[in-house]
C-alpha cells in the first residue's frame, strides 16, 4: 500500500511542519558616527539663494525668525553710498499669496529709482506698485506667487542695491501616513503616501540619511498629491526604518526583510515498481532557480544510462529505466542553501511463479511500515491524498469489500472510491477531510474461506484560530495583547503562535515574531503613540498554520503625562491657599484632561483629594484649610492614559495671612496729562497691592465718580477704569483712594478729552499790492480743549472759484499770499489746526484782493536755428572688470551723436542677440549692459558700437569671469 501525506516520516508516528517555519535573524547595520553641524555657521557663509535648501535640510520652518537672527549675526561693514540714505535688506520672505514691500531711502528727494526683477524693469500695475513718498521709495508685490521669487535691483542713477525674495509654500500635511513592510528578499518595495497639495516636494531618508534621487537603488515615483519610494529588489542590508518630510509633516514606516523561504508545492512520493519498469521521483518547489542533489540511502547518486536526472522550472525529477532489485531503498532530494530534505521509498515487486493447490484460502498481505505510525493506524494531513495499495492473494480469487464502519465502500470514481487491480486493491481518498476520519475495514472472501483486517485513518490538519484577541494595556510605545487558544488543536499539540500588526485603515500587514512564541499574552514594543493599530494572531501546530484570527478592536499606544511643572504658591489667607503651575513639558498623543490636587498634612501620609472634578485651569484655590497648620500640596496631571507623576511643593505652606500696607503703582504713562480725542475709548488698569484686600474708591475732581458715566472694574490686585466713548465732559482730574482699615494710599491723574478746533474769527485782506496781499485774522473761540498748532490759507480766483493751498501748518493769525496773477480778484480761507486735525469749518475773508493790470512791451530776438547734426562719439568709454562668477555685474559707457546712433553690443566680435542672460539699456546716451550671473564662459572682450548716417565709433573692454574660492574642510 502508498499513500502520499506530505512530510510524514517513517518509524515515528509524530508529524513536525515546524521546519518549514524559519526564523530569520536581522542584521543592524552598523550606525555611523554623524559629526554634528552648527546650521548657524553653515548659514553665514552660504549664498542667500541656498538658504531655503538648508533650512529644509536642518528642519527649519521659520524662515523669516531664521532671517532675522542671521541678520543680526551678521556683522558687515556698511559701505557708504551716495545715493542711498538706506539700502534694500539682504533677503525678504513671504507666504505664498500674501503682500511683500520693499523699501529704500534715498539721499535726493527728487531722485528717479528703477525697479529690476531678474534683469527686467518693472512697470507698474495692479501687482506691482510703486510709490515715492519723500525720501522713501517703496515697491509693493501684491498676491505673490512662486513666479516672484527672484532676484531684485533697485538703480538711482549709477548706483544699485539688490535683494532676494524668497516665496514660501503654505506647509505641506501629510494626508495617508506611510505602512510598514514586511517582505522576503528579492520581492518589490513600495512606501506610498500622500500630501495635501499637488507638486510639493517630499523628502526621503533612511535612518537618519536622505536618499539621493540619483541613486541606483531606490526610485521615486510622483502622481498628483501621491508620492512613493520604491526598491525593486529588498535586500537585508534595507532592514530599517524609512522617513518621509515635507515642510509641514513627517512619516515613517519600517521595513522588515526576511530571508527567502522555500516552500514545497510537491512533495515525493514512495513508489512500487516491477522489474525492468521505469521509476520516476518528482517534486516541486517555490523557487526555480533552487537546484538540488539526490540520495540513496544516504549516498548521492551519480546520473548513467539508465540514471537520469532533470530540473526544468520549479520541478525536480530523478528517473530510473529498468528497475532493479539493487534499486530499492530510501531517495531523498535536498534542495542547496536549505535545512531541507524530501524522501520516499521505492519498493520493488518480485513476481513468483509457486506451484500451489487450486484451492488457497484469501490472505491480505499488510505493510506495517512506511505510513503506519502504530499497528493499523494511518496518519493523514488534510488536503492530502490517501492511496492504501493492499495486496491480496487466494485462488480462486478473492471478493474484496471496503467499509467505513457499517457502511460499505462501492464506488469506484469520486473523491472516495476502491479501484481493483490483479493481486491488489486499491483504496482512494483524494483531499482528505476532517469527516473522513474513522475505522475502515477490508473483507476478502473465496470459496476457501475468509480474511480481515481494521485499520484507522486519522486525520490531522492545522488548528483552528485563536479567540479573543484584545489590548489588555498600552503604553508609549507598547501594548499588551492577549487571547484565547483555538478550539480544535487540529489533532496535534500547539507549539505557539505568531503575531501581525497593522494601523488601522492600512491594508499592510507586519510580522511581529518569527520563532514561535508560546504564551498567550505578547507585548508588541516599537510603535508609534497616538496611531491607531490592529492585531492578529496564528497559531502554529506540527502540521502547519492556523487561518488568522478576528482583528482585535482598534488601540491606541499612549502614555501619561509628565509631571506639572513649577508649581508654586501664589497667596495664602487663614483658610484658603492658592496654587499655580504650568503645564507639563511632555503631553503625547493622550492629550490632557485635567489637574488633581490633593493636600497632606505635614509629617502625614494621608493625602486628600481637594478638588471632585478635574481642574482645567493652571491654578486652583484650595479651601477650608485649618489655620496655623503646616500643610504639604502635591498637583497631578492626568489623561485617558492615566495619571501623571506628581508636583509637589519644596517645602509645606503655614495657612496664616500675611498684613501688607496699602500700596498704589501708577503706570508711567499716567503720571504726566493723559490726552484723548473725543469718541476714542478709555482702559486704564491701575495695579496695587495690600493684604488683606483693600477697598478701592475713584473721585473726580474730588466728588465721587459718576457710575453713568464711568466704568469702574476692581479685583484683588488691580482697579480699572473705563469709558466706552470718551466726550469733553469726561475731562478733569481723577484720584483713587485705597483703604484697609485706617491706612490708606492715594494716586492722581489728569485726564484731557481733545477735540477739533472752531474756524478762525474775522478773516481780512489789511493790504494789496503788487502781485501780493496781505491777510490776518483771530483765533477761534473754541480750541477743542488743546493748543492751536496753525493754519492752513487757501485761495480762489473769483471766476473759477477753485481753492489752493497757499500755506498749512501757519503757526501766527496773519499771512502775505504772493505770486498772484494780474488781472485776477482773489478771496481768501483759513482753517484752524490742533492735535485732533483741521476745523470742521473755515472761515471765508470778508473782503477780496484785486490784482490791477499793467501793459508790457515784449521784444523778442530772431530766432537762428543750430545744426544739430553730429557723428557718434563716445564721451565715456568702457572700463576693464573683474567680477566673481554667479554675481550679475553691468558695463557703462556714455555716447553722444544726431541723428540718435544704433547700438550693437558685441562679445569676442560677435553680436549680442536677445540672449535674456543680457539686458541692454540706454538711458539719455548713457548705456549699460547687465549681465545676469555670469557663468565663467561669459568672459572676453566686450565692445559697443554706435552708428547713424554722419558716421560710427567705437568701444571696448576686457571681462574676466573668477572661479568662486572654495574653502577646504578639516577633513580635506
């Protein structure tokens, strides 16, 4: 008999799959040692267009704190200019979408200023607007964009400053965070995640290193909002764990990698085999490329003629033509690079003639080796095919009946079936079940008589899955898990389980342990706090592996806070004691609910709960304290994880009042005239001090406020007074009065409500002559509550009645208003000016000047006209330059000539196109070529001709472009 179970072995009746089962031990690469970098240092000496790169790579998101502080590192020599009283900053930077001015202030208020971005002048528009107030020449960018990061120029006559703006993205959040990955050597690794906004730009790392993107190794891969990592091949040296950034966000996701496992998809079987058949062992495994070696009885076997061996895929094949008796024996195949070994045996069946009666009672001729584990009892895995080839023999020959229990076996096709063949009889389980398991019986008759055997067929399969699996405890970055074992151990004994996690909404599953763990209760250690994660559990028998148990409910790993912290007392009374503190350095993902306060007597153990309900502030009054008692104050913080460590006081706290004399601080601010306009609001916060707590009373010029009209706030430490809308009736002097007892403190101030002034009284013109009148007037009646600081006269002509400014800001009640027009009649008014603005009003003067005509005589020369006509002549030439490379320098030279000359600038002869590396200007004769950071090719002679009908010149110079110096490292 044959039967074909997979891994069964020979004498012992004990199944063990658990070699298949192979643990794999990571290798940690060795962490090189990282010299640590002062970013600061690094920044100082770094082009400014490389600062954005850098503050990225050291995790700087404050670019304007950064630009700040390096300004102030910064200590350069400010070099004196002509033209600039204040030159641009060395760097700007916005937010995209937002506004950017860039100010200069310039020596000539009647200065011209250019605007230059890249090269380009700037006109204005709805985005670019430029003003001149002064001195002060602004350039507003309005809704910048990434397009406006650039460099930009500002140009007063031969002088320029230059700047860089730097446009910063909104920060980048990271929407689906990055799984972890657990794989077998050689297979495809892909870390995706996915950002907020399309086009941002993703930092990778491994460990604490930033891959290249020109690496070999790994690929990155961009779609929309989706950014992936990819390694096409894993290998061990990729075990770790891999990082993505983004300047608003950060992710990271381990890799596992486990060495390959070879997995047998066929096993070989034992085969039975006449003399001068063919035998064929065969088996199949996972891998092709896996090659291999075949035994007999422990000596390899060497191919012949009538030996072959073959491997063509994953399938391996040892055939033997014309069989031997010398062929019999053990086979075994051992894949190379494996703990692996397949075996069968192949029987050889001897036919022999004997001479015996016609009349032989039927035997049936049972194998008690190969799958027998005990006498008459057969093991077989589930999903295995069981084939049990019993010889009979009798003459004539035997009547074979199969049964299983009671009921006979007749069916010869099907899963369960009995095939006859001479001599034997075959029967047949394809796929076994747990159901097929049982007593099978064979019964052979002939006229001479009767024979029997029972056998029992057990079938073992693996277990079921584990129960019940549930987070019993979590902590930072751990998690107690736990579970009940299967019902059904699958007819072998439980070696242990095996454990995956996974974050919850990931479709990606991690292996927690590759040897077999025994208990029911794991901690999972190496996650991240405040994810969400989900468990599972296999459990492992001789046979093979459970299916997965249910996901255990969603946890969170989170830990308690950390310990509040300064805790101080803040004051202290005969039964009350007032606590404050801050908030704890470390919170975690569990956030924080609330502050437990409690209170020990000194020298006791027994601490007491003050508050029933978490505290939400960082302060807390505790009450109904005993006077005169030493008492200890501890404050704790708690979560959902738990609660915190305590804070506790340095030393105990004697519940007594402290007296303190009354005491008033009036702020500096105060202690001069307090002046507001009309309609303004008034807060005035008064603090003092004294204990126990003072009465504090407001007076206005000695009577008590008005609480109709004024506001008055108290508490413990401080007094305010307010005014919503402040009038001219709220003026005068104000005092407040603190008492305890019979002591007491007082503090004054004057408070003066402003208004605009009237218009001014009896506006008169006292005298005309000339082109000239003389004006005067008298103040008004009303000042708004403040000095006059001046006037402002204007003047109309009677026929448009116009008005202009003769003069503002007029400080003496009489005026002379000059260059006026002959033959015109003028009326004059005045305004009066104070703190608050001009009157409301003016005043009109109540008589007018009239500018008498006088006849005059022009007698003009004749006019010759000049012959303009010239040939081009440069009158400042071209000045030799040596310029770094990678800095935009500009060359000047000046020509005159009429008819107005062409312009070629020319590089080594040849003629400048509309190459926009190079920007050519002419300005009233004065040309200038800009070149925009050239590069070291950019370098010759330069020369600029000019050309009109009368005649050419010409001009040239020497440009020599320099290498930028690079500064050796200690290390080089």
């Amino acid at each position: 008999m044959t039967e074909t179970p997979r891994g069964a072995g020979e004498d012992d009746g004990d199944l063990d799959f658990s070699a298949l089962l192979k643990a794999t031990k990571k290798k940690k690469k060795p962490q090189p040692a990282v010299e640590e970098k002062d970013v600061w240092e690094i920044l100082k000496t770094a082009h400014p267009s490389e600062y954005e790169k850098i503050a990225f790579e050291y995790g700087i998101t404050d670019l304007r704190g950064m630009l700040k502080r390096l300004k102030k590192m910064k200590t350069v020599e400010p070099k004196h200019s002509d033209a600039f009283l204040k030159k641009l900053e060395s760097a700007y930077s916005c937010e995209k979408g937002k506004k950017i001015v860039l100010s200069v202030e310039v020596v000539d208020p009647n200065a011209q200023v250019k605007w230059l971005k890249n090269g380009q002048e700037i006109k204005p528009s709805a985005k670019y607007i430029i003003e001149c107030v002064g001195n002060v020449r602004t350039l507003t960018i309005n809704k910048t964009s990434l397009a406006d990061d650039a460099a930009y120029e500002c140009v007063v006559e031969n002088e320029k400053c230059f700047t860089e703006v730097f446009v910063k993205e909104p920060p980048i959040k990271i929407i689906k965070l990055m799984d972890d990955y657990h794989v077998v050597v050689g297979e495809r690794v892909e870390f995706e995640i996915e950002v907020s906004e399309e086009g941002a730009h993703v930092m990778w790392a491994y460990e604490d290193q930033e891959l290249s993107r020109d690496s070999q190794k790994f690929r990155f891969k961009k779609d929309g909002k989706k950014h992936c990592l990819i390694i096409q091949e894993a290998t061990l040296d990729d075990i770790g764990m891999y990082h993505a950034w983004t300047n608003g966000g950060h992710t990271k996701g381990e890799l596992e990698v486990e060495e390959k496992e070879l997995e047998v998809l066929q096993s070989i079987a034992d085969l039975t085999v006449r003399a001068a058949d063919q035998a064929m062992f065969k088996c199949e495994v996972s891998d092709e490329k896996v090659t291999g070696k075949w035994f007999k009885d422990g000596v390899e076997v060497l191919p012949s003629d009538r030996i072959k061996m073959t491997h063509i895929g994953r399938m391996h094949r040892l055939t033997i033509d014309e069989v031997k008796p010398e062929d019999a024996g053990d086979y075994t195949f051992i894949p190379d690079g494996y703990a692996l070994s397949l075996s069968a045996k192949l029987n050889f069946l001897e036919i022999k003639i004997d001479y015996v009666p016609r009349q032989d009672p039927p035997k049936i001729h049972l194998d008690t080796t190969g799958n027998m584990v005990s006498q008459n009892t057969i093991i077989v895995v589930a999903g295995n095919k069981l084939r049990l080839d019993v010889e009979i023999s009798g003459e004539p020959a035997p009547t074979v009946v199969w049964m299983k229990g009671d009921k006979p076996i007749t069916d010869v096709e099907g899963r369960m079936r009995v095939e006859a063949r001479k001599d034997l009889s075959c029967f047949v389980i394809e796929g076994a079940e747990r159901a097929d398991e049982g007593n099978y019986s064979i019964t052979v008759t002939n006229p001479a008589g009767e024979d029997k055997a029972i056998l029992f067929v057990k079938i073992v399969d693996v277990p079921d899955e584990p129960e019940n699996v549930k987070c019993i405890a979590v902590g930072e970055d751990c998690a107690t898990i736990v579970w009940d074992p299967p019902k059904f151990d699958g007819g072998a004994p439980i070696k242990g389980y095996l454990m995956e996690r996974k974050k919850k909404g990931s479709s990606r599953w991690t292996k927690l342990n590759f040897d077999v763990y025994e208990s029911t209760t794991y901690e999972a250690k190496r996650m991240i706090e405040g994810v969400l994660y989900e468990m599972r559990v296999f459990a492992v028998n001789g046979i093979g592996l459970s299916p997965p148990s249910l996901n255990s409910k969603p946890f969170m790993p989170i830990a308690p806070t950390s310990e509040p912290v300064r805790l101080m007392v803040h004051d202290v009374t005969d039964t009350t004691c007032t606590l404050k503190w801050l908030a704890p350095e470390k919170i975690g993902a569990g956030g924080l609910d609330g502050y437990i306060i409690e209170y020990c007597k000194d020298g006791g153990t027994e601490w007491v709960q003050v508050n029933k309900e978490l505290c939400e502030r960082q302060g807390y009054v505790v009450r109904d304290l005993p006077t005169g008692e030493k008492i200890n104050f501890r404050v704790m913080a708690k979560n959902i994880a738990g609660v915190s460590p305590p804070a506790l006081l340095a030393q105990s706290v004697t519940i007594r009042e402290i007296m303190e004399l009354p005491k008033i601080r009036l702020p500096r601010d105060l202690r001069q005239k307090y002046i507001r306009k009309v309609g303004e609001k008034i807060n005035l916060t008064i603090p003092f001090q004294g204990k126990p707590r003072p009465v504090a009373t407001w007076f206005k010029d000695g009577e008590p406020v008005d609480a109709k009209k004024v506001g008055v706030l108290n508490s413990n430490v401080d007094s305010i007074l307010f005014i919503r809308s402040a009038e001219r009736e709220h003026s005068g002097k104000y005092e407040l009065v603190l008492q305890i007892e019979n002591m007491e403190d007082r503090a004054s101030f004057e408070i003066r409500i402003v208004d605009k002034p009237g218009p001014p009284v009896g506006v008169n013109v006292a005298e005309v002559w000339g082109f000239n009148a003389a004006l005067e007037w008298k103040p008004p009646k009303d000042d708004g509550n403040c000095d006059i600081t001046g006037y402002t006269i204007q003047k109309a002509d009677k026929k448009t009645m116009e008005w202009f400014t003769v003069y503002d800001h007029n400080r003496r009640p009489n005026c002379t208003a000059s260059d006026l027009v002959m033959g015109n009649e003028y009326t004059f008014r005045v305004y009066s000016e104070n703190l608050c603005g001009l009157s409301e009003e003016p005043c009109f003067s109540k008589n007018t000047a009239a500018i008498p005509k006088i006849g005059l005589d022009c007698n003009r020369a004749p006019f010759k006209e000049k012959d303009m006509n010239a040939c081009p002549k440069f009158t400042q030439p071209l000045q030799d330059r040596s310029v770094v490379a990678g800095y935009s320098t500009a060359i000047s030279c000046s020509v005159r000539g009429f008819p107005k000359p062409k312009i070629v600038w020319m590089r080594n002869r040849m003629i400048l196109g509309d190459d926009p590396k190079f920007l050519m200007q002419n300005n009233q004769g004065v040309l200038t070529l800009n070149i925009r950071k050239p590069g070291l090719y950019d370098g010759g002679k330069y020369s600029c001709k000019a050309v009109n009908d009368l005649g050419e010149d010409e001009v040239e110079c020497k440009l020599e472009i320099r290498a930028v110096p690079v500064e050796k490292t200690e290390k080089d």
